[in-house]
C-alpha cells in the first residue's frame, strides 16, 4: 500500500544507518530527502514540513545508546513520528454500536467505493460480532445502485431494506428506521447517495437525512488514490456534515498513500478502515503501528533500539542509584532529573503520576513551581563550570554573581537552587539505602 514511500525511505535510512557516526548536517540531508518522499507520495506540505520538524528536534537532543547506531536510532525516531501523524491525539475508539438499532451513515462521492464499502463493513460486524444488519440505499437517482446493494447485501448474508420505486432519500430512511427497530436489528446501514463532486444539492439532502437517521457514526469513504483531494473531500463532509470516522478505499494499489498521513493531521478525524480490494472481506481495520512499520519495513531496527533504550536506562538507573546511596548527588545529576521532569510535562506531569501528590501539585503550581522555573534552574546549572557541577560546595560570592549573570537570574535564584539541591541530596541519601529509589529512578527516565 506505500510501496513507492517504503522503498524511497529505505534508501534514505539504509544510507543513514550504515554510517558509524553522524553529523547533524547528515541528519538534515536525510530528512530533506524525508520530505521529498512525503511530498512525492502526496503527504500534504504542512505535514510533511512538521514531520520532519519533529524529527529533527528529537534527533538532536538523543541520548547515545551504546550497541545502537545514531542512524538507527533516527529510524526508531522516524517510526514512533509516522505512528504520532498516522494516530493523532490518541487511538480512535470502536465504532459505536450498542444500545440498537444503532444506524451508520455512510457517505463519499460517487465512485470512492462507498457501496462495496458498506457491505464489506456489514459483513465483518456479522461474522466477527454477531450483529443482525440491515442495508438500505438512499441513491434514489440511480436505480443500479440500489440493485448493486441489494446483491452485495445477499452475497455477504445480512439483509437490505426492499427496494420502492418514487420514494426521496428522507422517506427511505424513515422507513429504514421504523423497519430496523421492528425488526430487530442491531446495526442499521445507510448507504446515502454520491455525485462525483461535492455541491450543495449533494450536502443538503446528506443533512436532511443524518437528521432523520441521527447516525451513532458517520463514516465518509474516499477513494485513498486520490491523495491529498480525499483529505480535501473529507475536510469539506466534515465541515457540511460532520463525520465521525473515514475509510480509505484502494490502498491496495500502489498508490501514494499520502492521504494516509496526512488525513488526520489535517481533519482531526480517524482512519476507521482500509479498503484493500475489490472482494467482500478486503477490508482492514486502520492500525497505525503496523502501517508505520509497513511504510518503513525496518521493524527490526526499531525493535533493537527499542531494546537498547530498555537496558540503557536501567543501567542508568542502576548507577545513579548507588551514587546517591554514598551521598554522592552534585549538579549534574540534579540537571538531568530537571531535565526528565521537563520531558515529562514539567512539574505537574510529573507530580500527577506519584500517588497522593495531588495536594502537592496544588501547592507547587501556586509556588510557581512550573516549566519556567525549571528551565531557569537548569540555565544556572548550565552557566557553571565544570568543576562547579561536580563540587557545588566552590560557590562562593564572585563565583555566584558570575553564574547568576551568566543565566540572566538574581543571584536570589541561584540561592534558592543551592538550598533545593542540598535537600534533595540529603533525601536522595537516605532514600538511597532502600530499593525503592532505583525503580523510581526507572520509572522516570
Ligand atoms: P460507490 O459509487 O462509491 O458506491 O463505489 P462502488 O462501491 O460501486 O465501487 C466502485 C468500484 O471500486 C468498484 O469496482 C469496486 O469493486 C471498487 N472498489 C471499492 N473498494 C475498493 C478497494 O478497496 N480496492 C479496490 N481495488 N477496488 C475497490
């Protein structure tokens, strides 16, 4: 399905992990070809500028893993991003279906696959879920297309709503409604009428009948060959209509597949499924994981990086452990769990995950405690020397004027970090001597 963006990328990370070492400008050049190979596979330009944005950022303040190449852990960097645009804001949910007779309107343009669509979906919620669904077609100016649905319904085995000749689109869905609650079905299915552009004809009669049916979903079906126009198609159905999901139709052909990436990033809205074939069942639910990976096919870097990080940070975690055990906790360490605690979401993040710290969180953010004084903290510890990070205890008025100066701050501020760190080493002490400390260390990595 992202054959031609599969191989492009390949070439481009095969290059980046046979080098020993990177360079940032390495780095650059590969994702400038990253772009390329978005824009090539109609990935619309705002996301694939911030696709590569994202990239970027990250590959620059990484970690170095021992038994990793900085290549492939810009390829783990990659597929973690490809899932973030390909899922959004978070997974989609499952269709909503209980409480029936739950109807279902399905919406597209004509030609995007949207009857064959219907019935593929009709029958993977028979045979996987059991449900009792009945079809009905509202595309009273094509008759055909009423028979189309009619021998799809019967090829899978659910029924469709008898076909009656000179009824409007709001009248069949009336009658599918009253049909389907008497009947006892748990899905209603309604395949509304396309055109082969979005006008106002079209629109009008999409919303008198999602009044009528008022849908639990409303999933638009565009055709995913058509790159960036089906994210503009749904972008427009969403606006008029309002949907709740899309599917993508013809991701089995070699098409580009930007419509894939870029559709959710740019219409807020899930990928429900894709549509695979011509056949009943070549339909799919949407995964972002395994499509990430099937665009990139480098799912074993991934794994290996994966597994790297995992005994990177234990071992870390291991020995600041003992270091903090023999009262050993000078700036640099304090720095780097400043710095987890801005990747984590600042204060708040991380006092959100200790049990009981909701109070604490309180009273931290009306402290000021925030992302702002953390950042301030860690441009003090950033203006030190060396030597001044290993042995806080050198901090003497000149040498604090010249730190404070050195970060923009109030020699006051830099105070108020010294008092901090001497109370956190002395915690860090005797939380040291249990256990609890290096799993907690762990935990924060
Ligand atoms: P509608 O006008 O939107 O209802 O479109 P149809 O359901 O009639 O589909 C139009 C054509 O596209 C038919 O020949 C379908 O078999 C074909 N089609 C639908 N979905 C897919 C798909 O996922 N892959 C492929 N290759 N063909 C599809």
């Amino acid at each position: 399905m992202f054959e031609n963006l599969s191989e492009r990328l390949g070439g481009v990370f095969d290059r980046l992990t046979r080098q020993g070492a990177l360079t940032d400008a390495d780095v650059a050049t590969a994702l400038r070809e990253v772009r390329t190979a978005l824009l090539e596979a109609d990935v619309s330009l705002p996301v694939a500028r911030e696709f590569t944005k994202r990239v970027q950022a990250k590959a620059t303040g990484q970690h170095v893993t021992k038994s990793v190449t900085p290549g492939q852990q810009v390829v783990k960097i990659v597929h973690d991003e490809l899932i973030a645009v390909l899922q959004g804001e978070g997974p989609a949910d499952a269709l909503k279906i209980d409480n029936p007779p739950a109807a279902i309107l399905m919406v597209g343009l004509q030609g995007s696959g949207k009857t064959t669509t219907t019935a593929k979906l009709a029958k993977r919620l028979k045979d996987r879920q059991g449900k009792r669904i009945l079809l009905a077609s509202l595309d009273t100016n094509r008759p055909a297309a009423m028979e189309q649905l009619a021998i799809l319904a019967a090829q899978v085995g659910v029924d469709s709503l008898p076909i009656v000749a000179g009824q409007t689109a709001v009248q069949i869905a009336q009658r599918a409604k009253t049909q389907a609650s008497m009947g006892g079905y748990d899905i209603l299915m309604l395949d509304t009428a396309g055109r082969l552009h979005i006008d106002e004809v079209l629109m009008s009669e999409v919303q008198a009948v999602r009044d009528i049916a008022q849908p639990r979903e409303t999933l638009l079906v565009v055709d995913g060959l058509t790159g960036q126009d089906a994210v503009n198609v749904a972008a427009q159905f969403d606006g008029q209509v309002g949907i709740s999901g899309v599917v993508l139709t013809r991701m089995d052909g070699d098409g580009r597949g930007g419509a894939a990436l870029s559709m959710r990033h740019v219409t807020g809205k899930p990928i429900r499924f894709v549509g695979l074939g011509e056949k009943v069942d070549a339909l799919e639910e949407f995964d972002p994981e395994r499509v990430a990976g099937r665009i990139l096919g480098m799912g074993d870097i991934v794994a290996l990086v994966e597994k790297a990080r995992e005994t990177f940070e234990a071992e870390q975690a291991e020995r600041m452990a003992k270091r903090f055990a023999k009262g050993l906790f000078n700036m640099n360490d304090l720095k780097t769990q400043l710095d987890q605690m801005l990747k984590m979401g600042g204060m708040q993040g991380v006092m959100g995950m200790l049990p009981g710290m909701g109070k604490m969180q309180k009273a931290a953010a009306e402290a000021g405690m925030d992302d702002r004084m953390l950042r301030r903290q860690i441009a003090l510890i950033n203006s030190m020397t060396k030597k001044e990070r290993a042995n806080p205890d050198l901090l003497q008025a000149s040498r604090k004027k010249r730190i404070a100066a050195g970060a923009g701050l109030e020699v006051s501020e830099l105070n108020k970090l010294l008092k901090q760190h001497r109370q956190m080493a002395d915690m860090m002490k005797k939380m040291g001597k249990g256990g609890a400390m290096k799993q907690a260390l762990k935990g924060m990595m």
